[in-house]
C-alpha cells in the first residue's frame, strides 16, 4: 500500500501518475486542512465575473518542469480552458520596479539597453561589457549569493534593481542569501568554465548545438501550442483551483482515498516498511510519499531519526502574504504592465 502526505498540487499529481502507473491498489492521501490545493486556493465571484487568487495566480509554461504541467493540464482535459498571455502583451513586456521613490519601467527592447533607463545611472550594455571583459573570478567557487555573482559580473546596479527586485518576485527571497546554483546553475557553471557568463553562453550554445538538437523530445500538444504561439504566463479558466479540483475528481473515480482533516503524528521505518501514525491509528505501509513542508516532516521523523529531522527543520523559508484589491474603474492605472517590484 502506498500513502501521500499531503494534497496539494505535488500530493495530487503523486496520486495521478500512481493511479496512472496501475498499482495493485489505489493510494491513500493524507491532508491536514480540509480542502485539496495546498498553496493554490482560489475565490470565485461568479455573480461579479472576477476571481481572487489567494496563492500563485499564473504559471510560466518554458522549462522541462513546466512542460510536464501542461502536459498534465492537457491529460485531465483542462487544455481547452488554459487562457495564456502572450510575450507581446503589454502585461509580458512591460515590467516595473519601484526604486528612488517612483515607478521605472524595464527595459523591454534593444532601445532600452543602449540608451539610460531610470533608475539606472548608464546604458545597460555597459553592464555587458563589464561581464564580457571583466575576466574570471580571482579564485573558483563552488558556489556564492545570487546578489555577489551579479554585482561581481555586471555591477552593483544591475544587483541592487533588477536581481533583488527579481528574486523578492520569483521566490519572496533575499539576493544576498539565495545561493546562485539553487537558482540559476547554468550561469554559475559557464561562469566558472568560461570566465563570464555571456562570453560562456554564447561558448555553450555553439558547441552544444548539434548535441542538443539530435536529444530533444518534439513538443506536443499544449506544450507545442506554448512555444509556438510564444506564451509568456498563463492561467486557467475559473482560477488556478480549478486544476487541483480536476485532480480530486479523477483520484476519487479511480478509488484513490483523500482523507481531508487528518493529524500525521509520527513516521517510523521498519524493515522494508514504514509505519504510519494517523489520528492515532497505526498504517503499515510500502511506500510513503511526502508532500508536505520539511519543518512538518520534521515533526514526524524526529523520534527514530533526530538528526535528520534537525536537518530538515533548519531549511530556511519565508511566509508571502497575499492581498487582493478590486477597483470599479477599469481604467485606473495610468500605465499597462505585468506589475512592479
């Protein structure tokens, strides 16, 4: 028997692609709260015509990790409701950050990199040059801060107002803290290699060409409309708790048990079993899936194995609050844009 911590989108999908794979018997979910979605919660004013997203609100369809979104989007039968914005819109293009007390739109085209752009002090390609003539690190990393890997290669401008204002957009973190392999590998390793990242893309790509081309897996289906229709984000008819809701709907007609409202108390590993403790009844189990936080995993591992839940209760991670705002007037904003930062 298999079990999964957790329905969120991770919990959910774990229990599709079981379900999917054909296991001798359906797997059990376990979920704290009593509704499915985990982070993806979403408020329908039907009456009104408008939604609030309590969580993400849409999702980036370039990666392997995004193509195998859309693929499971397009296998539950929600690829007729996906809405996509397109690179071109203007809430692709343009994109704002909030620095010395006013609003400066980015850059969005060539014009915008060889010309100043508030808040910048200079033409953006003078940040290109420093990386392409800058030369290599003084000693090889194994690893530094996102904020120093691009002060160090394009300059304290470039660090200050587009990657801090980046990195509190992508992942609500610090620049000076997030590791720069955890969240862009690529460019610290051709960096590395090369002795900048411009000059070591442009090395990569060339030599990497024909390899890359003969390896690809053709796109297909919602994946292919993405790329060639060049999508830049796109949401879900209904709000984005329409594809967890989906989820449950195929779970529960394949038998598979969401227990909603239920208190994990302990994991214990014995043999080649792992016991489970829940709402006080002990689940002899196979395998057990986690897709829960790893301070609340934690909590469970911490008798048999205190060491390793000391581990996981000491990765770091910060709450986002989310506020929604609804105006009547639909046209309030002075500028048309993704948002700012």
């Amino acid at each position: 028997m298999t079990a999964i911590l957790g329905a969120g989108l991770s919990g959910l999908s774990a229990g599709y692609y079981l379900l999917r794979k054909g296991l001798p018997s359906p797997p059990v979910i376990y979920e704290a709260s009593s509704r499915v979605g985990g982070w993806i919660r979403t408020e329908r004013f039907d009456g009104e015509g408008y939604v609030f997203e309590a969580g993400p609100r849409t999702i980036r369809p370039k990666g392997p990790a995004a193509r195998n979104t859309l693929d499971l989007i397009e296998e539950v039968g929600l690829g007729e409701h996906v809405h996509p914005i397109f690179s071109n819109h203007v809430a692709a293009r343009n994109r704002m950050i909030y620095a010395k007390g006013r609003l400066n739109m980015l850059p969005s085209d060539l014009s915008g990199v060889v010309k100043t752009v508030p808040p910048f002090t200079k033409p953006l390609f003078f940040a290109g040059f420093k990386d392409l003539f800058g030369g290599k690190s003084k000693e090889k990393l194994d690893d530094e801060a996102m904020y120093s890997f691009v002060e160090r290669r394009f300059g304290k401008e470039i660090a200050d107002y587009a990657i801090s204002s980046m990195l509190c957009g992508i992942c609500a973190g610090d620049a000076k803290q997030i590791s720069v392999k955890f969240l862009m590998k690529s460019l610290f390793e051709v960096e590395q290699k090369h002795g900048g990242v411009l000059k070591g893309m442009l090395m990569e790509a060339l030599g990497k060409k024909d390899k890359e081309s003969s390896k690809q897996v053709p796109l297909e289906g919602l994946a292919k409309r993405a790329k060639s229709e060049n999508w830049s984000i796109y949401s879900i008819q209904g709000g984005l708790q329409t594809l967890p809701n989906r989820l449950k709907s195929i779970l529960s007609e394949g038998q598979v048990d969401i227990r909603t409202e239920v208190k994990c108390e302990e994991i214990e590993f014995k043999g080649n079993k792992v016991e489970l403790r829940v709402d006080g009844e002990e689940r002899t189990l196979d395998r057990l899936i986690s897709s829960i936080p790893s301070y609340k995993l934690a909590e469970y591992l911490a008798k048999q194995h205190p060491v390793l839940a000391q581990e996981l209760a000491a990765i770091p991670f910060v709450d986002v609050g989310v506020i929604n705002l609804r105006f009547k007037n639909p046209d309030l904003l002075q500028q048309k844009a993704f948002g700012f930062l």
